[in-house]
C-alpha cells in the first residue's frame, strides 16, 4: 500500500474518532524515517487510546500491522507508527508542551541554515 493510502486510512480514524486539531507534516525532505508525521489531540487520556486504536484497528482491517505502538499506558501521548506516516496523539497540553508541529515544520536541513540569521 502507497503511503498516501495509509495516511487517508489513519486520517479517516483519527476523524470518525473525533480527534482535534488534526495536522499532516510532509517530512519526506526532512528525514528518511517516514513520509508524514500525523499529529492530533484528543480530550483525555481515555481519548487519546481510542483514537490510537482505532487507528490501529482501520490498519488491521485494511490487512496492515502497525511496526509498533508506544505510550497506550499512559494516554498522554500514543505514537502509532505505520512506516511511512507516524501518527503521535496527545493530550493538548502535552502537545503545547512538545510543539511537534515546530519542530518538524522548521527549516533544520542545514546546521548552517540555523547560524545564517545570526
């Protein structure tokens, strides 16, 4: 399956589960690890599981196993990685707390990008 399949499959998950504030990052030219960083939050911990399983689950149906899934014990932060996207749900204030978004949305492809300001 293409990595926009998977993506539209998790996309659609993460929407039928109500998920907040949901974002796509292109990182194909940033890293070589995935091809889209999915990041949403959801209203609690509880939430934030369920939106995570049924991620998983719109993956088993569609006769794909996630590579793995971390951080279902706590439900502050749940990463689902499914080779080309990585999905990371999260509590809104875990999700201020590590600005993902800033992170991986900001032009780091050069260390001396970051000193040419200066």
């Amino acid at each position: 399956m293409q990595s926009n399949q998977i993506l539209t499959l998790a996309l659609s998950a993460l929407d039928d589960g109500k998920g907040n504030d949901i974002k796509v990052i292109d990182v194909r030219e940033k890293t070589n690890i995935t091809d889209y960083m999915v990041i949403a939050s959801g209203t609690s911990d509880r939430h934030v599981v369920s939106l995570a399983d049924r991620v998983v689950e719109r993956m088993k149906e569609n006769h794909l196993t996630p590579i793995g899934v971390e951080g279902q014990n706590t439900g502050e932060w749940v990463l689902v990685d499914l080779g080309d996207a990585i999905i990371h749900v999260m509590k809104p204030q875990t999700r201020e707390f590590y600005q993902l978004e800033k992170l991986w949305q900001g032009d780091f492809s050069h260390p001396s990008a970051i000193f040419a300001s200066h």
